[in-house]
C-alpha cells in the first residue's frame, strides 16, 4: 500500500524532475555496484559515484574506469541507459523553460507575490499610469490584467501580465488579488460609456468579494453610476469625463490652460499629493500659518480636508479644526 502511494506521489511530479529522480537513481545504483564489483578500481563508493556521474554525462576523465568484463558490461549499460535518460533530462528542462517563458509572456501563468499593485485594462491612461510609476519607483510589483492583449505589452522587468476576464475570479486569484495592495479598474472606452461602467462595478464587485478590504480605485465615465460604484465598495472614483470637460472649460476661458495643466502635472512627477492628518501643533493655526510651518519641512500645503468637504486654497485666516486633514504636496 505504501509502495503504491509512493509510486503516486511520484506520477504526480512535474515530468522534469521525475525524470531527474529517476537519473539520479541510475548514477547511485551503478556507482554502488560498480564499487560492489570492482572494490580495487573503485574503493569507495563516493568513487563509483562519480565514475556514474563523469560517464552519464559523457566527459569522461579517465581517472576512474572498470577493468573486468563485468565492469565493463556494467558500464556499457550506464552508457546506453544513463546517456538516454541524461539526454532526455536536458530536453525536457529546455522545454520546460520555453513552455513557462511563453506563458509569463502570453499571460497564462500565475503571479505569487505580495503588496503589488493590480492595473485592470489597458489603454493609453494604463500606460502611462506604468510610465509614471517606473518613474517613481520601478520595483513596485505590478500585475497587469487584459482578455484582448496576446501578450506583455511592456518591457518593465516588475510588471506581470495576466490574460482573462477580470470579472472571473479565476483571473483575479491568478493575480493574487487576495495578497494585492491596490485595485486600479480603468474603464473599457472601446464599449459605449454605460456598458463600460457596467464591467467597471461588476470587477470591482468580484475583486472586493475576494478581498473585502483591498483599496480599489475605479474610473467612472458616467455621472449616474457613482453611486453604485460607491455601493459596491470602491475607495476613489475617477470621474474621466468630468476631468476632461474640466480642462476643456478652462480653456475656453483661458487659452492654452490644457497645456499648462498637462505641464503642471507632469512636473509633480517624483512628488506626490497626500492628505496628512493635523497634529495638535496644527490644530487651532491659521492656513496661512500651517503654509509657512509646512514649507519649512518641504511640503506645500495646498487645501484642507473636513469631512466630507475639501477647501482647497481657503482663506489665510480659515482655522485648522481638530480631524481636518491637510492636502499637501511632497518630495
């Protein structure tokens, strides 16, 4: 019963190392018996080991080599038996390596790390999202998740790609979603705007049904779907079409503001926007003041968060209250 169960476990292998057990099994049998047959030109049976070991892999140094007829038949054997499975070893480890190359490639493999970021969809907002995060720091593991890409579309040595539905939870667990630090859904524009919603809360539904507690950011494309997309757990939504009807009404009013924006923003790259909670040395203090106090630490202070309002540049008499989170600029 044991003896089946061994020999179970064992079909259950990967073939590669099946066949490198079973190789290793030749080279200590006939390096035993070869030091069984031959003790004078074997004394040890280290030395039949490597006898084993040099004629398998047919290098063949000539220091250790049987004498009799047995011995040789012996080692005629290893040669015809040991050379094969050797060969075959090598082949099957090559194929292997091709086989899981192609698949990390084409998506079909598994991501097994921890804290990363999972970006779903891609686009050109997708790329240069992966742009800007090389750019701050390029070994944040990333995990990209498509079902129409064939294969990585990028060349950044820390981020994965993972072909399916992200509606799947197959896809998602191969993601790792359950280890995953943040959930980043950009919508699908090659779908009409409510159907690209749509998909956006069903993947953030099945990512928070994995992981409840996973901070998910989703893009929103329609007013009416923020809501559900607030139902269904989302920690930020990304109001696309309000940002951009925000830039285009600025120009309107103010010529060539599109540009000044995309120039502000892409200066910030290597600094960041975050909210700070308000220290007792804050509270009470005029903005003014807490301006003056920041810069002296490197951070501009740009607005103030209570509740759910934001401030952003208030009044330099506007008084910091206890809870009030301080929106600030930082290296």
């Amino acid at each position: 019963m044991r003896l089946s169960n061994v020999l179970i476990s064992y079909l259950r292998l990967p073939i590669v190392v099946r066949v490198a057990l079973l190789a290793l099994f030749i080279i200590f049998l006939f390096g035993a018996i070869i030091h069984v047959v031959e003790p004078d030109n074997f004394p040890s049976y280290f030395d039949g080991i490597w006898w084993a070991i040099v004629t398998v892999s047919t290098v063949g140094y000539g220091d250790f080599s049987p004498s009799t007829y047995i011995g040789r038949i012996f080692g005629m054997l290893l040669i015809l038996v040991g050379v094969g499975f050797m060969t075959f070893y090598f082949v099957s480890l090559s194929t292997a390596t091709v086989t899981r190359q192609n698949s990390f490639l084409e998506g079909k493999a598994s991501y097994n790390g921890k804290k990363h970021i999972i970006l779903v969809g891609w686009n050109e907002r997708i790329r240069e999202t992966l742009h800007q995060l090389n750019g701050i720091h390029s070994r944040i593991p990333i995990v990209l998740i498509d079902e129409t890409l064939d294969n990585n579309p990028v060349d950044y040595s820390n981020v994965t790609f993972i072909k399916g539905n992200p509606t799947y939870d197959d896809t998602l667990l191969r993601a790792s979603i359950t280890d995953a630090d943040i959930l980043i859904i950009s919508a699908d524009q090659s779908k009409n705007e409510v159907n690209a919603d749509m998909a956006t809360i069903l993947t953030l539904i099945a990512a928070k049904g994995l992981k409840p507690n996973l901070y998910c950011i989703v893009e929103v494309l329609t007013n009416n779907q923020i809501l559900n997309a607030t139902r269904a757990g989302a920690d930020e939504i990304i109001q696309t079409n309000k940002l951009s009807s925000f830039v285009m009404t600025n120009s309107i009013v103010s010529h060539g503001m599109s540009a000044t924006l995309l120039v502000m923003l892409d200066n910030l790259a290597g600094n960041k926007f975050e909210y700070i909670k308000s220290t007792p040395n804050h509270i009470g203090k005029t903005y003014q003041a807490c301006i003056n106090e920041l810069l002296e630490e490197e951070m501009l202070l740009i607005g103030i968060k209570r509740g759910d309002e934001s401030f952003i540049n208030p009044s330099p008499s506007f008084t910091i209250l206890d809870a009030d989170e301080l929106l600030i600029i930082k290296h």
